[in-house]
C-alpha cells in the first residue's frame, strides 16, 4: 500500500514527507534528517558542580597514601641505619592496628551484629599468618642476597608507582567495606619484601615485612572506613600523616621533604581548583543519535526477594 501510494505521489511530482522508519522506502538519501533532528539535543545532562572545599576534603584520600608510602620508606631507612630499634616497630605496630581494628569492630557491628562471631576466626587467622611469615623471615632475608642494591631500589620505585596509580581510592557507603585493589596491595607488599631482605637481621626482615601488611593491605580499609564515618577523623588523620612524613624524613633529606610539601599542595588545593575552573569548557551532549540503552530484567534473586 504504501509503495502504491509512493508511486502516485512519484507520478505527480510531489514527494512525501520524511518519516522516521527503516523498513520504508523513501526518497531521501540515507543521511537525511528533518528540521526537528536537534530539537531533542541537550548539553550537559551528567556534568557534575564540584565544590572548592568538598573537592579539597576528598583528595585527602590521595595525600593519605602518599604519605603512607613515604612514612614507610622513611621506617626502612632507619631501620638500615638501626636509628629505629625493631621491637619499637613491631610494638607500634601492633598496637596501632589493634586500635583500628577495636574501631573498626566497634563501628561495623553497630550495623552489622552478625559480625561479632567472626572476631575468634579474625584473631586465629592473624597469629597464624604472622607465626608464618615470622618463621619465612630467614628465607627473606636471603632472597635477593645476590641482587645489587641498586637494582633493589629501582625495582622498589617501580612497585610503589605502581601501589599509587593502581590503589582503589573511590569511598562506598558505610555497610560496604571495599578492600584496595590487589595490583596496588601486592605492588606494595613486593616492594616492601625487596626492601626488607636488605637487613641485616631476621627481627628486622619479619618487623618490616608484618609493618608493610599492616600498612598497605589493612589500613587503607581503616583509612576508607574512617572517610566514611567522620569528615572530622578524616581530615585529622591526613594532617598527622603529613607532619609524621615531615618529621620522619627530615633529617634523611631535606630536598624530599620539600618536593613531599609541594606535591601534596599542588594535590590537594591546586588540582581541585583547576578541576572546577576547566569544568565551565566541559560541552557534552546527548541525543537521538545516542545508543539506546537497553533495561534488562532484575535478577531472580532481587525478583523474590522484594516478592
């Protein structure tokens, strides 16, 4: 019918009206669109304000891990130079992750009281990791014995570059606890394993080694989950980050602790500036010409539980 009628309008000179349907034949080229093609046009749907202070407030999480990098090189560095005595480390450490975890416990099962089972399995699986890696340490220590020291070192950089640019840095609600991505955790625990097999003693290699785990794979969880209780903690916690760096590294070396200041400024009050200063060049637009997004069907799952 409808070529039938395409052909009469054909026979007397007129065309008909473009409509919007592939299974027609029309005479239009393929590429044609009518006036109305820019009528459903928009600009910006998603783009997001930013505020100066908020953006400020979560970049604390970037200088946070900086710090912990830096706070931690500075450990092993006096460790080398036995400025810093092992059984002080491995005390401060220890105390301080029973603190966070108290915290942590304290917080999680507020909200979740089925938690307070796990605690016997929690404290089993840690005595039974550090006995392990206690009784590995001889082995550490002698793992890169014939590596030089330079070739550690460069190998240590790369690892940590790594541990940042890879390190899970978003914040979840308060009843998800996100662990930091496995590339960063490992990134660091290689490194920190590299760096403990150049000293001297097995109590040194085994307080680095239990000091790294505790600092890169169970603190950056105390680290989001304090971001997510309390902005007043969070923002205590990156400026006490940033004065033990100083004060660790200061008589190591000055011109780091000076590069140190000026990059966590630059992070943390210059960055969100320019962030919220280019947004006004931002020109995203939506569609007809957009792909259409299908809606799948929920999950059996979610479909009985809310039957």
């Amino acid at each position: 019918m409808n070529s039938k009628r395409m052909r009469l309008n054909a026979s007397d000179g007129t065309k008909l009206p473009w409509r919007k349907l592939l299974y027609v034949k029309q005479d239009y080229p393929d590429n044609y669109v009518d006036d109305t093609f820019l009528d459903a046009l928009q600009k910006n749907v998603n783009v997001r304000s930013y505020d100066y202070w908020t953006t400020v407030y979560e970049s604390g999480v970037i200088a946070q891990h900086i710090s912990s990098i830096v706070i931690f090189i500075a450990v092993f560095i006096n460790l080398e130079q036995q400025k810093l005595a092992t059984n002080s480390l491995i005390i401060a450490g220890t105390l301080m992750t029973s603190l966070g975890y108290i915290f942590w416990d304290y917080s999680v099962v507020q909200t979740v009281p089925s938690y307070a089972s796990k605690r016997n399995k929690t404290a089993k699986g840690a005595l039974f990791f550090f006995a392990t890696l206690l009784g590995l340490s001889p082995i550490l220590r002698t793992l890169t014995l014939k590596t030089s020291d330079d070739t550690i070192y460069a190998l240590t950089a790369c690892l940590f570059i790594v541990n940042m640019l890879s390190h899970d840095y978003s914040a979840g609600p308060r009843n998800i606890i996100k662990f930091p991505g496995s590339l960063s955790t490992n990134a660091a625990i290689f490194a920190s394993v590299m760096l403990a097999s150049r000293l001297q003693t097995n109590m040194g290699v085994f307080g680095l080694t239990a000091f790294a785990v505790e600092w890169f794979a169970l603190f950056p969880i105390f680290r989001r989950h304090l971001q997510n209780t309390t902005q007043a903690g969070h923002t205590a916690l990156s400026i006490i980050m940033l004065a033990a760096s100083v004060t660790l590294f200061i008589h190591i070396s000055k011109a780091v602790v000076f590069i140190y200041i000026l990059g966590i400024t630059f992070i943390t009050f210059i960055c969100p500036a320019w962030l919220i200063r280019i947004q006004k060049y931002k020109n995203e637009i939506h569609g007809p010409w957009d792909e259409a997004q299908p809606k799948l069907q929920p999950s059996k799952e979610k479909y009985y539980k809310h039957r």
